[in-house]
C-alpha cells in the first residue's frame, strides 16, 4: 500500500471515529459541564466587580504603591507587612468609607487632580464681556471664536489653585495620626518589553515639584460676590495669592516658593551638525540634556531640637539626593552639608495641623530601589518607625491613592457592593443559582415525543373520569366490540378506502386487507373473540392482538 492509501485510509478512520464521538447524543452529555462553566463565568465576574473594587491596580512605571517599577513603593509595602505592620491601600474620598490608621503615607506623583482649573467664572464673565462687545462693533468677526480665544488666554494666564479637598486633607482631615508626604522627583519612559517597568529616568523640573507642593498651603473659602447688575466683583487683588473663582465659592492660597536643590553636574552640549551656511549656534541655542545625577553616600543627621530622631541614619549611596526647604518646612534630617531631607510642615500665621505632617524630599530613600541594599530597607523602616506614633512595630500605614487619579468615591456599583444594599446583588446571585439548578435538573435522558395531538388537560380528565366508571360499573368487558370497530375504521383510512362498497361489509373489508398485507390473525377471528371476552385480562389480550395486527398492516410494503 503506498503512503497516499495509508493517509487516505487513516483520514477516513479518523472521520468515522470522529462522527462517532461527535453524534448528538454524545455531545448532549457535555450541555451541563458548559452551561455550568459559562454559569461560574459569570459569577465570577459578578463577584470580581461588585467585591474586588478596592483592589490594587495595575499601574504602570510610577511613583505608585502599587507600582513595581524602580519609582514606584511595592516593595515598601511588603517590607512593612513582613515587619509585623499592616498596610492598607485606601482608593475612597473623604466622602467614602475610608479607612484610617497610624501613619498616612501620600506620594504626589500625578498632579492632574490636585488642582482646580486654570479658568475661573470671573475670567469667563469678561470673556463674554469682550466678546459681545467685539461682535457689536465687528459684524463680520465670529463672536464664537473670539470667545473661545478669550478662554483660553484666560485659561493660559491665570494660576492653578490646590483643590481645597486635597489640601483640606493634608493639613485638616488626614486618614492617620501622622502623614508622610513624598515628594516627586522622577520622570521615566516605559520599558519596552514590560509596561510596568521604566527606564531612562530623568530628574523632574524643579517648577514642577514646586507647584506640587503648593498643597502645603491652606486654602480659603469665602463666598462670591455680585454687584446690583449681577455681576461678579473682581476679588482683591493680593500680592503672593493665587485666586480661583466660582460662580458660588472663591478660593485663595498663598504661593509658596521653595527651594529645590538636587547633587547634580551639567550634561555636556550635544554635538552640532554642521551647518550648509557656516553658521554656528549661540550659547543660548545649544541645545543641553538635563542635569545627571551625581551617587553620593548620604548620612542624615537629626536637627536639634526635634524629638523624633535621636541618631544619624545611614542610607548608603543615593543618586541626585534632592532637597527641599521653604518658609512652611521646619528641618527634622539634614543632608552633610546641611540641606534638609525630611521635614515638618507648618502653617503661616501660628496656625498648626491637626496632626505631625512630614514631607520627605527625596523619594529614592523609601521607593523600591531600597531593595538593593539592605541598610537602606533597615533605614527606611527606621525612619517610618520615628514619624509613626503609638506602637511602632505593630502600625497601620495606609497609603492614599486619593492623590494619584486612581480613587473612587460612591457610585451605584461601589454602593451595591456594600451593606445595605449587599442584599440586592446577593439575592441576583441566589436567584441565578436556583434558575440554574432548576435548568440542570431538566438534564436527563431524552423521552419519546408523543404520536399524536398533544392532549389538553381537561380531555385528559374527562378520559380518565369515564374510565374509572366503567371499572366501577364492571361494563370494561363490553369495550372490546367498540375497540374492534375502532381499529378496523383506522385501518380502513390509513389505505386510503374513502368509499366502499355497498355491496361488501367494512369487517370483510377489514379481512380483505388484512389477507392482502399478509398480517398474522384473521380481522373476523380478532372481532369474534372481542364480542366474547368477560374479565378484564381477555380484554386486554385482545386488544393487543388488535393493534399488532393494524401495526403489521401498516409497516407492510405492497
């Protein structure tokens, strides 16, 4: 046999084997096993949207505490709950249940949600001042786009005010007996092969982490006001405070300005090509890349004065060990050469916080890069163990994502996760349990469809009461006569004898296609004895007789 009859033959084996496993009653057996796969499914994901909502989430290359890249604070986190801690990732606002504990730990990475809008209802009013006055005066200008280029140099010249409920936060309503703020430092690019990881870090402008620290200052609330014509009053013009004004609420803070200093060196200029028109770039057009950092090993010493710390800490060698200071920041570590690194804030005007507020100015003391050497995890947890109060090895750190975009407050999937409206979700779940037991126990072995017209409920009854008074009556016997006619009138039909003769009676003719169809008994013989029949058990051999002899009748082929 050559090898194309051998693979001919092995593929028509396979065929007629597969045809066999695949016959509908072998793939009925597997009906339940998916149906209660795609049941689970959905349970599962039931469960996993309604009661995982406070899960970590996947963040990518970040200043996170769930983040696994080299800015991020996973590993922090597991240090601190190997160490005896607990840690708690609180994603709710002020307005959630969120959960409190000793120390609260903040890093600012993401400044996107902090800050109110650029564009303010005062500055709005003005726009549509200006351009109703330009359309008046100019029939031919667009009064839309003279509006839109007005909003957004308003949105381009006023300043960022912190969100009131970020700050509030900090300094009034914190989730811990003391909070530790860590300020950004890093930007870095995505590693190709792993998002979460990064690569290529660059030190963060100094403007920036500025501005992010202006949540340190507290912000008033006072109410808006209009003149006679409905207008809103031009607030007062304060020298060192942003304002930020809404159609029922002004807001203002006093800009802080802080000094950032990192341990750096200039990056060389970047090589010119040269140019077709011998022409050489100025000083100021060369083009630089950001200052590198420069390894250094770093011992803080406590500040006199301050009861947190009693000894310098040693944290080996830390790159661009960056340093912040400002009017409201009290020293509590200082750098060698005097440069504060971990800090306490204060709030101008003698006012104090409702609990210790520290900022640490370099985050690479704390994030995962720790890992690395062991005297810096034995630092970081020693420094957490000073600012932390009460019992220092058995604490409750809870770090707050509120301040990196990824919160949550109560929406109706959050709110049906939780008592009291648990029950709702819970009783759909009950429910899809029962209706899916209910469909299992429908499973079963297939039962052989009715011959005839389904039969109602009210015929059944009546059949079954004009039975039961015949056995009462004892007249069953003098059903078989009735029986006999009824068949051979079926018998008749079904060979399409629609008129007879009337010179020939039905029971011959009953005979006659019985002799034709080669059936077993004679019709007149069956007829006879069912005119004869007195108990029960006669009748009921006769009456099988009758239907064998209509059911040889009509599976013969003439």
């Amino acid at each position: 046999m050559t090898k194309t009859a051998k693979r001919k033959t092995l593929v028509k084996n396979w065929v007629k084997t597969g045809g066999e496993r695949l016959t509908s009653g072998k793939m009925s057996d597997w009906l339940p096993a998916v149906a209660l796969f795609l049941c689970l499914s959905m349970f599962a994901i039931a469960a996993l949207v309604l009661f995982q909502v406070g899960s970590d989430p996947k963040s990518p290359q970040s200043a996170l505490p769930t983040s696994v890249s080299a800015q991020g604070f996973q590993g922090l986190r597991r240090l601190l709950d190997a160490d005896g801690n607990y840690t708690v990732i609180n994603r709710f606002e002020d307005t959630g249940p969120a959960e409190r504990g000793d120390l609260e730990i903040i890093t600012l990475d993401n400044s996107g949600d902090l800050f109110l809008a650029g564009f303010d209802a005062f500055e709005e009013q003005e726009n549509d001042s200006s351009s109703q006055s330009s359309a008046a005066s100019d029939s031919v200008a667009n009064p839309n786009a003279e509006r839109e280029m007005a909003r957004l140099r308003a949105m381009a010249d006023s300043g960022m005010v912190p969100d009131p409920k970020r700050a509030n936060h900090i300094l009034y309503r914190p989730l811990g007996k003391a909070v530790l703020i860590v300020a950004p430092k890093w930007d870095a690019r995505t590693y190709p092969r792993n998002p979460r990881w990064s690569q290529g870090p660059q030190l963060r402008a100094a403007r920036e982490i500025s501005h992010v620290l202006q949540l340190l200052s507290p912000v008033t609330e006072t109410e808006t006001l209009y003149d006679a014509d409905d207008k809103i009053v031009r607030p007062l013009k304060v020298d060192g405070r942003e304002t930020y004004v809404d159609y029922d609420v002004t807001y203002s803070y006093t800009v802080v300005t802080y000094d950032i200093s990192r341990l750096t060196r200039p990056a060389p200029a970047r090589p010119q090509k040269p140019s077709p028109n011998n022409y050489r770039p100025t000083d100021q057009q060369t083009q630089r890349d950001p200052d590198l950092p420069v390894d250094s090993d770093v011992v803080l010493t406590p500040v006199p004065g301050q009861a947190e710390f009693l000894t310098p800490m040693r944290f080996g060698k830390i790159s661009g060990l960056q340093s912040i200071s400002g009017p409201n920041l009290v020293p509590v570590l200082v750098a060698a050469d005097g440069r504060p690194v971990l800090s306490r804030v204060v709030i101008a005007g003698g006012a104090s916080t409702t609990v210790p507020v520290y900022v640490l100015s370099d985050p690479d003391l704390l994030n995962n890069q720790i890992l690395a050497k062991p005297e810096k995890v034995v630092a970081a947890l020693e420094l957490l163990d000073n600012v932390t109060p009460g019992d220092k090895k058995s604490s409750k750190v809870v770090f707050n994502m509120t301040f990196n975009g990824l919160s949550f407050d109560r929406d109706l999937l959050h709110a049906l996760s939780r008592p009291p409206f648990l029950a709702l979700p819970l009783a759909l779940l009950i429910l899809g349990l029962a209706l899916m037991w209910a469909a299992f126990a429908r499973f079963g072995p297939a039962q052989e469809a009715p011959a005839g017209p389904p039969l109602g409920r009210g015929v059944k009854t009546l059949a079954d009461n004009a039975a039961r008074l015949l056995a009462v009556t004892f007249k069953e016997a003098r059903l078989g006569p009735a029986y006999a006619a009824l068949v051979r009138d079926q018998v008749i039909r079904s060979k399409g004898f629609m008129q007879v003769d009337p010179s020939q009676s039905l029971d011959d003719l009953a005979e006659r296609i019985g002799k034709t169809h080669g059936s077993t008994d004679s019709y007149l013989d069956l007829k006879d004895k069912a005119a004869r029949v007195a108990t029960v058990h006669q009748l009921i051999d006769v009456t099988l007789k009758l239907h064998a002899w209509k059911t040889e009748i009509e599976r013969a082929h003439i």
